[in-house]
C-alpha cells in the first residue's frame, strides 16, 4: 500500500524518466491512495498508461477524502474499483452549481473525480450557505459527522465556533453528492465567483499547466477584488524571454482559461521560474500568490474588462439571492399545500368507511398534493404482485416515503410502524383509522409474526427500521422475512428512488423532484426449507433487488475484501 497527493503523481510522470525506472515491478501495489488534495482524471489516466507495463493495476488507485479533524479519513472507494469519473455540463456547473451528467461529446463539460462514499458510522451532507441540506447533484459546502470527528480546536475558541454547525463539522471544501459518492470541486475559501460563474482554480491551473512552455505544476489561479468585483488572474512560471512566444504563450493561456473556464483570464502574468511560492510540502499558496500581486510585486496588464466583469458579478449575487428566496418560497408554499389538503385527509379518517375506499379517498388526495407541488411521481413495475396478501417490502430514505408509497401501489396495504407513533395526539390516531400495524422495537420479530398471521391483507414493511441523512441502502432487519416465512406469505421487493432529495432526514425544506417508485418480481418462501435460513434467503434476494433500482449505494456494514496481490 502507499498514497500520495495528485501532485505526486504529476512528478512521477515529468520528473522520472525511463531510465530511472529501469526493472520497476509494481505488480505487488494492491493500493495506492491519492488524496490530500483534488484528484484531477487526467493525472489518473495518464498515470495508469504510463505504469501499465510495469504491472500497476487500475484497480490499484483509490481518490480519497480526508482532514484532520475527523483523524483523517472519511471516504473511501471500494478496494478494486479504480478511478470513477464523471462527465458533467459545464455551463450549468459554473452558472448554477449543479452537476448534471452529460455523454455528449461536443457540449462543453467538467470531469471530476469520485472520492468514494463515507466509512461505517460517518454521514456526509452537503449545504448552502445558511446550512440547509442540498439535493445530490448540487454543489455546496461539505460537512460530516461521526465518532472520528473533533470536538473542536486546542485553545482556539474562535476556529472551533467555525467549525461545529450543531452534531456537523464544516470541512471548508466544496463538493456534490452523487449516487452516495463524494465529488470534491475545491476549497471555499479559493473559489472565484466572476461574471456569474464559480470557478474553482484547480482545474484552471491544470488546463494551463498542460500548455506547451508553461511549467507543469508551476501555475496559479486566484481572484482579487478590485472596485466591488473579482477579477481571474493567473500566474503561470516559462522560462521563454523571446517577445513573440511569449506573446503565444499568453494566448494559449488564455485559450486554455476559455476552454475549461467560459472566458478568458482578466490578468495573465507570465512569470519567471521560482515566482510561485509553495509549502514545504509542495503544495501551492494561492492566498501569498494573491498577496504579491495586489502588493505590486508580480506585472500587472491592463484592466479593460473591469466595468464588464463588474456589472455580471452584480447579477450573479442578485440571481443567488433570487433563487434562496425561490427555495424558502417554495418551502413555505408546499408546507401550506400539505396543510390545506390535511383537512380534507383527516375528515376521511374520520368517516365510517372501508379500508379500501378511505385508501381510494387519500391516494386521489396524495396524487393532487404531488402534482400542486411538482413532485413527479413514475411507477415502474417490473411484474404484477401475486392475487393473494403478500408481504410489501421497501427501502426507507425520507418522510415522505409513505405518501408516496400510498399513491403508487397498485392496491391497498397496511404498514407496519413502530409504536412510538401511536403515542402522538393527531398522527397516532390518524394511523389507527388507516388501520396501521404497530410493533414495538424490543421485540418485533414475534410481533411481527402475529400482526402478519392475524391480517387478511397486504402488509409494507420498512427493514431498514428507520432512515437517515446520508444515501445508501443499509442492513435489514429479518422481522418482515421472518413473518413472511412463519406466514407463508409472498415478498414484494419494492423501491423508492428520489424520495431522499425531496425531504432528507433533520431537514424542514422540502425540494420538488422526481419519485420512482418499482415494483419487482415477489419471491415466494420455501414451505420446507429451514425458517431461520429461508428467512435469510428472502432478506438477502430481496435487498439485492431492491438495491438494483434505488439509485443508492450499499451502506451495509459487511466490508469488501483488499484485493490480493497479482
């Protein structure tokens, strides 16, 4: 095993040459981390090309996610697994923060890196600027959770107010969620918000480090305020002193800048090798960078697009104030929405009717609450359920599942819900009268067992027993599949997706979204099989399925294994 920072790899790939590495066998690597900094994928591709032939296995290198402050590591990809990349529009990443993939090859787009989902027992959330949690796929600042993280700083009051938002810690990076992955974009604190745009001066500094005649490694990117606005100005070392290349060499820069950036540079200083100041370490310093700019010690070309960039940063803050009053406005219009169709809903419950027309009655009421607040909501079933009670089981991921449960199910069925809630004034007796089961958690595998032989109906289990903040499909409790064996009753894979980007657990800010909701193929219980093990069995089949369709990763605690040496 061995990790190193990106830069690393870059140095390995420009500084060593062919003779160095001579009988070099790397077949025995079976882990080599990259992290400490982002991870770009063209240091990754062009390293697995360079160190094919010398036994180094994709596989081998694993982009991770770490700081002090949760001692150290926090994700982690699967062993094995490689380098994942993905391809997202450029235009909406700049202008809005979000990450939306992209296959095209000819729209202009970002590629980033996954550093891979959080350890067992950590969670991760990504959030805007006042804290509130953000759907996947859309960028903001990372904060984590779990029993690695400080407790704050060592005599530093001040940093450590900084640092506990509530149970979170703030990392001070920025980054996306996707698929229960962590996307690292950059620090908050270098990020240059320009012309409507939010640049990270990450991806900058490589696109130019690769210019022909720039120092690789020896680029930064900055922004520096000047007259209310922030201008780019990048840095990049050359050792050409002929006017006219140099004259190249600044429009090749400024070529690259346009390609990965949408503009070009407002400042580009082509400077002599040594000029970029650095760590100890070898990582750069942008902020002393900056400082020797505006102090006057680097060139400064003329400014002649100030009065442009200036009127577009303008617009761009008042298009993030528009859309945070956009999201609260939307909040407080879907809480008012649910308010107003509760009165009806509970007028239902009250009434002397049927299971089966009280449930016709609120899913006609759901279905209209969904479509008022622009909740999409797509059933996908992929076999009809058996004509026969069978026993519905679900993956949990929001407060919101059951009510879009209740207007995707094909025919009525009666949840089971732990029963604590059949305590609450309004909402516990509103459960009796839909005719809920409810099974205490000190014992739910005999309750469980006798509420399932006791019904003549479908019954919906949620085996995860509870939900959380992060996404990932975690262990299943054998309650359901226990009952079912004991009952002789089908089990119905049934999958949510979507749901968790809509209302996230410790979260009062709903989000419209899109709901799938798939219905697999019932596995049925073997009469003469041993129960415990067929129960087993059913758990173990059904979670595989429902893992297929819910769009989220594996949260259960069994670990993969370290891939063994070639």
């Amino acid at each position: 095993m061995s990790a190193a920072p990106n830069f690393a790899c870059e140095l390995c790939l420009h500084r060593v040459d062919e003779d160095t590495l001579g009988e070099l066998d790397l077949r025995c690597l079976r882990i080599c981390f990259c992290g400490a900094e982002p991870v770009f994928p063209e240091t990754m591709e062009r390293f697995i090309a360079r160190f094919d032939r010398f036994g180094l296995s994709p596989g081998a290198l694993l982009p991770v996610y770490g700081l002090a402050e949760n001692s150290l590591g926090l994700t982690f990809p699967p062993p094995g697994r490689g380098v994942r990349v993905l391809r997202i529009r450029q235009d909406r990443f700049l202008r809005h923060g979000d990450a939306v993939a992209t296959d095209d090859p000819g729209e202009p787009s970002l590629r980033f890196v996954s550093c891979g989902a959080p350890l067992p027992e950590h969670e991760l959330r990504i959030v805007d600027e006042y804290d509130h949690a953000l759907p996947d796929g859309r960028q903001g600042r990372i904060q984590f959770q779990g029993p690695s993280a400080t407790a704050g700083y060592f005599r530093n009051p001040s940093l450590t107010r900084q640092l506990l938002h509530g149970a979170w810690r703030d990392t001070g990076d920025l980054g996306f969620l996707s698929e229960g992955e962590l996307y690292l974009t950059g620090r908050v604190k270098d990020v240059i918000i320009r012309a409507g745009q939010h640049l990270h001066p990450q991806g900058i500094e490589q696109a130019v480090g690769e210019v022909p005649g720039i120092r690789r490694g020896r680029v930064a990117a900055f922004g520096t305020h000047s007259q209310g606005t922030e201008r780019l100005v990048v840095v990049a070392e050359t050792r050409a002193t002929d006017p006219a290349q140099r004259q190249a060499l600044q429009e090749a820069v400024n070529a690259a800048v346009q390609a990965c950036a949408g503009a070009p540079a407002d400042d580009v200083v082509l400077a002599s090798p040594g000029t970029i100041l650095k760590t100890s370490s070898g990582k750069l310093r942008r902020s002393a960078c900056r400082s020797a700019f505006e102090t006057g010690r680097l060139d400064t070309p003329d400014r002649w697009r100030l009065l442009t960039v200036a009127a577009r940063s303008q617009r761009d803050r008042l298009l993030r104030a528009a859309r945070r009053a956009g999201t609260l406005a939307y909040a407080a219009y879907a809480w008012l929405v649910l308010g107003i169709a509760a009165v009806p809903a509970l007028l239902c419950m009250a009434l002397p009717l049927s299971h089966a027309r009280r449930w016709s009655v609120l899913r006609q009421l759901l279905r209209m609450l969904a479509a008022a607040t622009g909740i999409r909501i797509r059933v996908n079933q992929l076999e009809a359920p058996p004509n026969r009670p069978c026993v519905f089981v679900c993956n949990h991921a929001s407060y919101v599942d059951a009510l879009a449960l209740m207007s995707a199910l094909p025919r009525p069925v009666t949840f089971m819900v732990k029963q604590e809630l059949a305590t609450q004034p309004v909402l516990g007796w509103a459960l009796k009268r839909l005719g809920v089961m409810f099974v205490a958690r000190s014992d739910p595998h005999a309750q469980a067992v006798q509420q399932v032989r006791a019904s003549t109906r479908d019954v919906l289990f949620f085996p995860e027993g509870t939900f959380r903040h992060m996404p990932g499909l975690v262990h299943f409790r054998l309650g359901a599949f226990v009952a079912a064996v004991e009952a002789g009753m089908p089990v119905v894979p049934v999958a949510l997706k979507g749901t968790r980007s809509i209302l996230r657990d410790d979260e009062w800010l709903p989000q419209p979204g899109a709901v799938t909701v798939t219905i697999a193929a019932a596995a049925y219980p073997d009469k003469a099989a041993d129960p415990w093990n067929e129960a087993l069995r059913l758990a173990d089949a059904t979670r595989t399925s429902i893992l297929e369709h819910c769009g989220e990763p594996d949260a259960g605690e069994v670990r993969p294994e370290i891939p063994t040496a070639a």
